[in-house]
C-alpha cells in the first residue's frame, strides 16, 4: 500500500489525509476473537479503603464508580478517601512505622517483600485481565509486562532490605517514615510497586493512592499485603481522585513524597513541599525523542518507533512522542510507518490479538483529541490507522503528523496518546540541539548501526534514560527518572533507594 | 622622606572570567580594618549575565576529561598556596586573628585538594552496571546538573564558599555565587586565585553584594538547574525554595551552621556532590 503524499502548503490543501485501503491489506485480514475470560474471579459491588490491616468504609460514605474505558461500563463503587480518612491512614501508618516496622529484623522485611513478590506472580492472570479492565491496555502488555515487572520489583528490592549497609557504604542508612505515594493510571500496579517496594525495603510505612481512573489493581494489592500478613498499617490504600491527593500531600505529618504523574500538578506538589520542608520525589511528563539515523537496522527501527509511541495507547510519560529522522531517511521511515501502523490492530484490551487498546478516560481523550487538531490546524499532515472502532468506549487511532516544527504544540505538549511528530535533521549535531528542545528530560531513543555513536550521542542527551535501539524497556534493576522538569529522584536499582532514606541535606 | 603611597584594589564582580564593575555602578560600603571600601553591588541583571556565562562555559567544562578537571582544581589549591598570605591578610583584614585566618587558609586550601581527586572517581562510586533481564550493556551513571546557583553562609567567608563551590564544580557543574556582603575581601580574593587557575573562564562566577537581593533571580532563572542555599534565615530559604520550584531546580537548604562545622569531617564528603548530579542510563544492545 502506498503513502498518499501530501504537502501542507497552502490552505487549499487539505491537512487531513483520508486513505481508502484496498481489500488485500492487512487491515481488512479477519481475526478471530480471542477475548481472556474472566470468570474466575468477582468483582464486588463496592470497595472500602485499606487502612490498619483493615477494610473500612469513607468516613463520610462518598463512593464513586470506576468503569471500563473500553466499554464505558461501571465495574465497580469505590471509595472517595475524605481528609478524615487519610488522617486516620497516616496515623496507622505512623503507629506501624513506630511499632512494627523499623524495629522488625531487616530479614523480616525482605522476607514479607519475597512473599509480596510470590503473591503476585501467583495471582498475576487475574491482575492482568483486572488492570486491562480498568485501564484499557491491551491484555498483551499487562500479561506481558505490567504484571511480571510488578512482581520483579518487589523481588528486586526485597534483596535490598537487609543490605543497605552494602548500598550505602560509610552512611549508616535509616527509614525517613510514614512516606505518602501518589501514583498514576497508565502503569496502575507498576506504578504502585516502583513506589511500595523500595519504601518498604528501607524500613517506611506507606499511604498510597492510586489514580482516579484506575483503583482496582490497588486493592487487589491491598489484599495481596493482608493476605502476606504484613503487620497492620504498614501498607494503607486509600482511593480517590485529586483533593484526596491534596489532602495527603499537606498532612503535617507525613515525612516524605513521591508522586508520578503530570509536570503540572508535580509543580504544585513541590511548592507544597517547600513550604512544609517536605522531602519529596517526582517522576513526572516528558516529551522523548527517538532519533532514527540514516544507519539504522530500518525495519527494526520503525517496530521501536511503534513500541515507543503506541505502547499501552501511548499513555507512557516516557514515550518517543518525537520522532527525528535524518533527512537522507525521511521518506524511507515515513513510507515503513505509514505500513506498518495500517496492520495495528485496535480493540477490546481483553483481546489477545490486540495491539492498541481503549484510551484510559474520557478527558484524557477529549485532551488528545484537542492537541492532534492544533496539529492540523498548523497545516501538519496527518496519517492514521484506518480501521473500525468499536462503537462504545473511548478510543483514538494510531496517528502520526509529518513536516512538524519543533514550536509546534504537538512537539513541544506532552499529548500523552498515541500520536507521533515526526521532524527531521541533518547532522548529529542538529539531533541533539533538537532532541534537548524541550522543558521535559526523562527518556530518549537513538538508532544506529554504530556502537560508539550510540555512546557518544546518548552522553549528549538531557535525559534520565536514553535507549539505544530500543525502547520503553524497564527492568528493577535500573534507575528510571528525569532531568529537567521531568522530576528529579530516581527509581529502580541502587539509586531508586535514595529517596526514601535520610538524607542530611534535609535541616531547612 | 615621604612614606610610598600604597595603590588600592577596586572591588569587582568575577562573571565570565572577567573583573567587571555592577553593571549598574552600584556599590556597597563596607568597613575593613578602619577603612572604608566600596565593593560591587550585583544587581538582577549582573545574576543573569553570570548565568549566562556559567551556561556558555558549561558544555566545555563537562565535556573534559575527569582527569583534567582534577589537574585544574589541583592546580586552584596550588595557587591558594602560593598566594596564601593574601588569604590570609584579606581574612585578618575582615577580623580574623593571625592564626584564625592562617587555620581557615590552610583548611580551605587543603579542601581543595580534597575534591580536586574525587573529580575522577565519582562515576566510579556512583555508577551501576545493571543486570537487567534482556540482552543490553545497562548502566546507570552521574552526569553534572548544568548551573547551579551558590548562596553559601556569610561565615566562614573563604571556607564555605571553597566549601559549597568546589564539590559542585568537580563533577562538571558550572555555579554563580551570591556571596556574603560581610567580607566581600574574601571572596575577591578567591576569584583571583580562580582567574589564574586554569579554571575555564564562567566556570565560578561570584557576586559580591546583596543576596537578598540577587539570590531570587537566581532561584527563579529558568537556565539555572539547581539551587543551593545556606542560611540563618528560615523565611528567605523557603522563598528562594518556592521560587525554584517554577522549573523544578534540584535544592539544597540548610540553615548556616555554626562555623566550627565547616572545619569539621561532616563539611566534607562524597554527599556534598551528589545533590549536584543526575543519574542516566543507558541502554546498549549487545548481541551480533
């Protein structure tokens, strides 16, 4: 199939480009469904909050429902943690932190966090079908990716509790506390063991609230720790959207932060913690480039580029949402992507033939939706994945814009969905100017054929993590986080220990 | 016959490896040992030429060998030597006894030489090649922030300002200093041994005046990636930290310690470099 070329010169030509498919590609190949069952578990009607070991009801009774994105049905009532909640979950974790945990043997620890690791692989099918349910990402990822990294996490800093003296030569590491822990709706459990584990591991209590949209990994969680028998208070679940977040934030007695999620909320959360001397960590947008060089292994490049921006409906704050191609290349890449997202099969998360689920809310679609039209608006040409969608549920094609300027609102916003800008450039000098154009610094992507060029091109990048051909792969051993308004901390291996021992830099 | 009638030193600002007067012409008046001297008084937009200056220098400043750095900071404590009995008469000069001021030249002196062999060791300490589960050379190493805005404390003049600046230079940083109008002699007198140094002009800038003054549009400069602030007065750090916030600089507060501190174990150390670096990672694939 051909790319329909189009030129975005003038306004007679029209920015959007519509593509009729012929009935031999791959778009109109029939599959059939493959849809995971899940009728070995129930979910409830309603949830309470994990406070104290226990499960109970809002003080003030408010409940909200969670739905399936990809049908826009209510799975279930959970609970809406009123100030009066994440109070008492503080007050159990401080009780927790001063009577169980930082006196139980640092083998104690790593032992529970083994038993957490174990619990999840155990139960991962069901957490699997549970966060494609209530996030929209395709089975594929959760099976293959959410879930097992969930459980790697744990088992990773389960090692550490009985080794910070190894971690932390000469400095003698203590816990800081009762740490609360805001996490987002793109990688629910993921998110909530990047935060948990470590925690744990260093001897802290915890308070976590999962996002909004996305609770009830979370609690199955919860259960998972009740079912471990981890002393009471240690781990508290508290669900709710962002005043149940404010308020856990400016608790005063709270010792520390951490929070994933938007630049723009992560402001507000550290101007709260200068305030109140809090220590905190943030892991927050980004806007990563992936550069393609014109000696790059093509067909391996352009299966990076789609793992990079279309992994889980590119809600994936580290995701290649610029793409910059050497120019010697462009028409080459453009013509390969163009392809190869035709064949992108979107749908039902729960089908295994599933490449691109449901976008995760209804406002985080009307947010994309809004950014891909200023695209338009700027005369970009625009390409998609002509396919059906399903006709309930909140859904956005595959789509990429070509000829983008780097001021354009599309390569400078976070759109935190599955569309891509693609631009040019000439020389390594001129990716590397272009690709460190951005307030953002978490990830980059660089493809070449040449090892030194990855080295020397990846030294040059502001950013946390830089993936040389490959992309948005994550392992607990190795630190994860941003430069620049990306956030600052980090997550994963040794350093992923830091934020939550105590620092000396902390008497202000 | 007539006694020689000494020359006397103006008092300037060090930006961009220059001696240059406020841009504004301001100065301040300060007493020094019964004289009256008038120092440059740094305004806003003598910060933001020093942060530009220190941004122009830090890609060059980076990008040398750890080994050279090292050499170059090595070489600042050698010319502190030679030149420590300026050092010392600017400190006596302020009102620091003969052996208090001796103490605190030879402390500084000798802090230098410190940091200047961590300079090629920190990637080694702070590194981590990870064992992740998929075919690729990861490793997880420490990068230099860029530009780091210094409020050191007013006391000691020349030990916390070698102090703060020397151990976020090491690692590749570049800094502008807000230094303490208390004893502007002091910091004067470093900038000298900096500009003779080999020290890459914009490395280490330093303003001598106000920092209330200048230190919030340093706090607040979008070009500036960290912050580091000393000082006795709790509502002025939490606003400097508030105002850092606007494009998520990296901070460091502390409320000033007593001075004996600064000549202690604790003034030194591996943790005083590393709020100024930023951890990447790299993915390599290996395979054939």
């Amino acid at each position: 199939m051909k790319r329909p070329k189009t030129r975005a010169k003038g306004k007679n030509v029209p920015a959007v480009t519509r593509v009729t498919l012929a009935p031999s590609d791959a778009a109109s190949w029939q599959y059939a469904p493959a849809p995971e069952t899940y009728d070995y578990f129930k979910i409830a009607p309603r949830y309470g909050l994990f406070i104290g070991g226990k499960w109970v009801a809002p003080k003030d009774g408010r409940r909200f429902p969670t739905l399936n994105p990809a049908t826009e049905e209510v799975l279930t009532h959970v609970a809406e943690a009123g100030p009066a909640d994440v109070d008492r979950a503080i007050k159990a974790a401080r009780n927790a932190y001063e009577r169980y945990w930082r006196r139980c043997s640092p083998q104690t620890r790593a032992k529970y966090l083994f038993r957490i690791a174990r619990a999840i692989t155990e139960r991962s099918r069901e957490l699997a079908v549970l966060e494609s349910l209530n996030g929209g990402k395709p089975i594929r990822e959760s099976r293959d990716v959410d879930i097992p990294l969930a459980a790697a996490h744990f088992f990773y800093y389960a090692g550490w509790a009985d080794k910070l003296e190894w971690a932390f030569p000469n400095r003698h590491p203590e816990p800081l506390g009762v740490a609360g822990q805001i996490i987002p709706w793109n990688f629910p459990l993921l998110m909530a063991a990047w935060k948990i584990a470590p925690a744990l591991a260093c001897g802290n209590t915890v308070v976590l609230k999962p996002a909004e949209t996305t609770p009830l990994t979370a609690l199955w969680l919860a259960e998972i720790i009740e079912q471990a028998d981890l002393p009471p208070g240690v781990v508290n679940v508290i669900t709710g959207g962002g005043d149940t977040g404010a308020a856990l934030v400016r608790h005063p007695d709270l010792d520390k932060v951490a929070f994933t999620g938007s630049t723009e909320v992560g402001k507000q959360i550290a101007i709260q913690c200068a305030r109140l001397r809090r220590p905190v960590t943030l892991e927050l947008g980004g806007k990563a480039a992936n550069i393609i060089f014109e000696d790059a292994p093509m067909d391996q490049a352009v299966e990076g580029i789609i793992n990079g921006i279309f992994f889980n409906q590119g809600h994936v704050c580290c995701a290649g949402s610029r793409l910059l191609v050497q120019e010697s290349a462009i028409e080459l890449v453009v013509d390969k992507l163009y392809r190869r997202i035709q064949s992108l099969r979107v749908g039902p998360p729960l089908d295994k033939n599933t490449d691109v689920g449901a976008i995760n809310s209804k406002a985080q679609l009307a947010k994309i939706d809004e950014l891909a039209r200023s695209g338009e608006q700027a005369g970009r040409p625009r390409y998609q994945t002509e396919c059906a969608l399903p006709s309930r549920g909140y859904w956005f094609r595959p789509t990429f814009f070509t000829e983008v300027a780097l001021s354009d609102r599309i390569a400078q916003e976070e759109i935190f969905g599955p569309v891509l800008s693609v631009m040019t450039f000439r020389t390594p000098d001129e990716a590397v100017e272009k690709a460190n154009n951005t307030r953002y610094g978490l990830s980059a992507g660089i493809w070449t054929d040449k090892g030194s060029k990855n080295f020397k091109i990846a030294a040059q990048l502001r950013a946390g993590v830089v993936w040389g051909n490959t992309f948005n792969k994550f392992d607990p051993s190795s630190a994860f986080g941003g430069y620049k308004e990306s956030g600052f901390g980090r997550e994963g291996g040794i350093f992923g220990l830091l934020p939550y021992v105590k620092d000396r830099w902390r008497s202000a | 016959m007539a006694q020689r009638l000494s020359v006397r030193k103006t008092l300037k600002l060090f930006i961009g490896g220059s001696f240059v007067r406020s841009e504004s012409g301001r100065t301040f008046a300060c007493e020094l040992a019964g004289q009256t001297v008038h120092a440059a008084r740094a305004t806003r937009k003598d910060a933001r030429d020093a942060v530009r200056a220190a941004r122009a220098a830090w890609a060059g400043w980076r990008e040398r060998s750890a080994y050279n750095r090292g050499q170059i900071v090595y070489r600042l404590a050698e010319i502190m030597e030679t030149r420590r009995d300026q050092f010392e008469q600017a400190l006596g000069i302020a009102g620091a006894s003969a052996t208090a001021a001796q103490r605190e030249v030879s402390a500084s002196i000798d802090r230098i030489v410190w940091y200047a062999g961590w300079c090629d060791k920190i990637e080694q300490v702070l590194s981590t090649k990870n064992p992740v589960a998929s075919p690729h050379f990861n490793v997880s190493s420490p990068e230099p922030t860029g530009v780091v805005a210094v409020v050191p404390p007013p006391a000691p003049a020349l030990l916390a300002l070698v102090s703060t600046c020397v151990p976020i230079v090491c690692s590749g940083n570049t800094v502008v200093v807000a230094a303490s109008h208390e004893d502007p002699l002091a910091t004067i007198t470093f900038a000298e041994a900096v500009a003779t140094a080999d020290i890459p002009a914009g490395v280490i800038n330093l303003l001598t005046g106000y920092a209330a003054e200048i230190a919030p549009t340093l706090a607040a400069h979008m070009d500036v990636n960290a912050l580091d602030v000393w000082s006795s007065d709790g509502e002025f750090i939490e606003k400097l930290a508030e105002l850092a916030t606007d494009n998520l600089k990296r901070v460091r507060r502390h409320a000033a310690p007593r001075e004996i501190f600064w000549s202690g174990a604790k003034a030194q150390g591996l943790d005083w470099i590393e709020p100024f670096v930023e951890i990447k990672t790299v993915w390599h694939p290996a395979g054939v």
